[in-house]
C-alpha cells in the first residue's frame, strides 16, 4: 500500500501542472497539449496486456523491481527534456513502465492478502491510490504556487518514485504457480471474459481523465477559481476515506455490486452538479458566485466519494472472473480499460475544449458517466452474476 501510493503520489504530483507547463514553457495550444499528454496513456495501454502476461508467467518480485526502477528513472528525463518534441517524447515512453508497474504492484498485493479477506484487503490497497490521486495533485500545485518551479517538481517526484522503489523491495512474495509459457493468444492479454466490465471503466476513465487534466485551466478561465484547485483535490481525498467507511461492510459481505452501483450514481451527480451548477447559479436569486463554489467544491466530495466505491468494487468483480493464475490478466484489463478512458478523456477533452470550450468538454463527461451507469443497470450487473467463477 505504502509503495502504491508513493507510485501514483508521484504520477498524479504532476498531473494538473502539465498542461500549465507545456503552455508556458513551451507555448503550446490546447489540443496540442491534449495529444503530448495523451501519449504517456496510449503508451501504458499498449504495455499493459503485455504486462498482465509477464506477471503470470515470470517472478512477480522480479518483474515489479524491474518495472519499478524503470519508472523512477524516467522522471529524470523530464528535468533534461529541452523542447517540447524532447518533453513528448520522454512523456511518452514514461508510459510503458507506469503501465507495466501497476498490473505488477496490483498482483503482487493480491498474492499477499489472504484469501479470506481478499475483497476487504484490495478495498484498501486501492485506497492507497486513490488518496494519492486525491492528495498529490494538491501538494503539487500547493508548492507550485510557493515556488513557481516545474523543475522542483519533476525533483520531487524522481524522490518520491524512488523511496516507492525501495519501499516494495522488502515486500516478501509468496510463491504463485506460474503459467507455462505457450502459443500466444488473446486471453493471455485481456481477460475476455470481463470485456462488459471493460467498457463500463472505460466510461468512468474518460470523465477522470478530462477532470484531472482540465480541471485548473477551466477552473481558473471558465469559473473564475484561481486557488481552489488544490482544495478540491483534498476534498476529493475527503471522499474517498468516507467510501471505506461507508463501503467496508459491503466489501467484507462481497456485495460488489452494490459498492460498484452506489459509487457509479454518486460520482454521476458530482459530475453533473459540477458542470450544472455555475448554469443555475445564474437563474438563483442567491449570490451566484457563492452557488458556484458550493456546486464546484462539493462536486469534489462526492465525486471523491463515488471513485471510492467503484474503484474496489470493480476489481475484485474483475478478479472474481479469472482464474488464480490469471490475476495479473485480469489486473491489466481493467487497468487497461481505466487507461483507454483516461486516453480518450485526455485526447478528445483537449479537442473539444479548443473548438467548444472546456464547459463543453465537461458536458460531455456528464454524458459519457450517465451512458456508464445506464450500462451498468442495464447490462454489466448481471453479466457479471452470470459470469463470475467464485
């Protein structure tokens, strides 16, 4: 848990601050700014299956030592990238160890909780990343603003990365009977037998990739909110330790489903009270601005608090569709599925922005959340009931 946050902390430390610093470092326009960041997902995309792969037929610990150190080293590459096309480039490849690390350290912590408290332990180890989603980029902009310093950052996270590294070198790996190596097909990279529950990450993906991108340029040209962003990140963090305390039981019980339902429904009106609220505000014989910082501010909370559900809920529903030597399998198909979300939330929020602004990117995340929880109920649920082995 702890080298799992340290892995997103350092992720996520820069992840609202990118898009700032190819604008004014290297004066790059919106959708080219969504295509360089886009790069490191499609990268990570590509990886992952492999990875899913690797994990299952070589030692875990090895491959994740390896993976890890790969990924703190290239957050050195930031500090010597000199151009834009040299920052792309680095960006880019950093992807193919982010996206083989986390199916690594994700397997791993399986392998070390025990059976029994399987759906429990993996509540919790995803909380790890999940405040570290919550609570770095809040760091990261905090000492932004302190500082003014990129390359302080880029410092930070080669530190952070680095103690991770060595913080998951005295994990101690039970022995897992690997696969033999054999013909490759398509079940060894993509559990096909979650492909329903894939599509639905995709959905929650791409509103979490335009929302942590996007979210303190439109927030500071769209709202007039110059210093919130770090608070609504902390607040986001608030929501997600309310979900293990809401969601503990639930986990423990195995209600996936409900902990998957509840999570999908409360994130879609954090969603829409996001985008919604600054519109109605408008139409309120209240002070508008001050509608627009509760709408803003508690759209954090719960949006925080739905991921918080989800997130756990739709692992262990993956895991409970593979088999024991397919984890790593099944971890990478739904990390996959999260990237490919993420991917086109980057890519296409950046087009969308740059031709019909950034509130209607973010119109378009409260529609692509809304299809997610339809499929959901519609589909998804009882797939999985039908479908999963235990």
């Amino acid at each position: 848990m702890t080298a799992n946050f340290m892995l997103f902390f350092a992720f996520y430390v820069l992840t609202p601050l990118l898009p700032l610093y190819l604008s004014e470092t290297f004066c790059a326009t919106k959708d080219v700014i969504g295509l360089v960041l886009s790069g490191y997902t499609i990268t990570a995309l590509i990886l992952r299956p492999f990875s899913g792969y690797v994990v299952d037929t070589f030692p875990r610990k090895q491959v994740l030592m390896i993976c890890f150190t790969a990924f703190a080293i290239f957050f050195a590459g930031y500090l010597a990238a000199s151009t834009l096309l040299l920052f792309a480039i680095v960006r880019t490849i950093h992807g193919g160890p982010f996206g083989a690390l986390t199916v690594a350290n994700s397997t791993v912590a399986i392998d070390v909780v025990p059976s029994s408290r399987r759906n429990e332990g993996i509540g919790y180890y995803g909380l790890s990343n999940n405040l570290a989603m919550a609570i770095a980029p809040t760091i990261g902009i905090f000492i932004y603003q302190h500082t003014h310093s990129f390359e302080f950052l880029f410092w930070i996270a080669f530190i952070v990365a680095t103690t991770g590294l060595l913080v998951d070198a005295t994990v101690k790996v039970p022995t897992v009977k690997s696969l033999k190596p054999k013909a490759l097909s398509l079940d060894r990279f993509f559990l096909l037998r979650g492909w329903l529950l894939g599509i639905n990450m995709v959905a929650f993906g791409f509103c979490f990739g335009v929302l942590s991108n996007y979210l303190a340029i439109y927030s500071k040209e769209s709202m007039g909110i110059t210093g919130g962003t770090g608070t609504y990140f902390l607040l986001c963090s608030v929501g997600l330790i309310l979900s293990r305390l809401q969601g503990g039981k639930a986990l423990r019980e195995g209600r996936l489903t409900f902990n998957a339902g509840s999570g999908m429904v409360i994130s879609l009106v954090g969603y829409t009270l996001f985008i919604l609220m600054p519109t109605i505000s408008q139409f309120s014989l209240f002070d508008s601005q001050v509608l627009v910082l509760i709408g803003y501010y508690g759209s954090a909370l719960l949006i925080g608090l739905g991921n918080g559900h989800l997130w756990p809920a739709f692992q262990n529903m993956m895991i409970n569709m593979a088999n024991h030597n397919e984890r790593g399998t099944a971890n990478s198909t739904i990390l996959v599925s999260w990237d490919v979300g993420v991917g086109l939330g980057i890519l296409l929020g950046g087009i969308v922005a740059e031709h019909l602004g950034y509130a209607s990117a973010f119109w378009t995340v409260a529609f692509i959340n809304g299809l997610g929880v339809l499929l959901f109920f519609l589909h998804t649920r009882q797939f999985f009931l039908a479908h999963r082995l235990r």
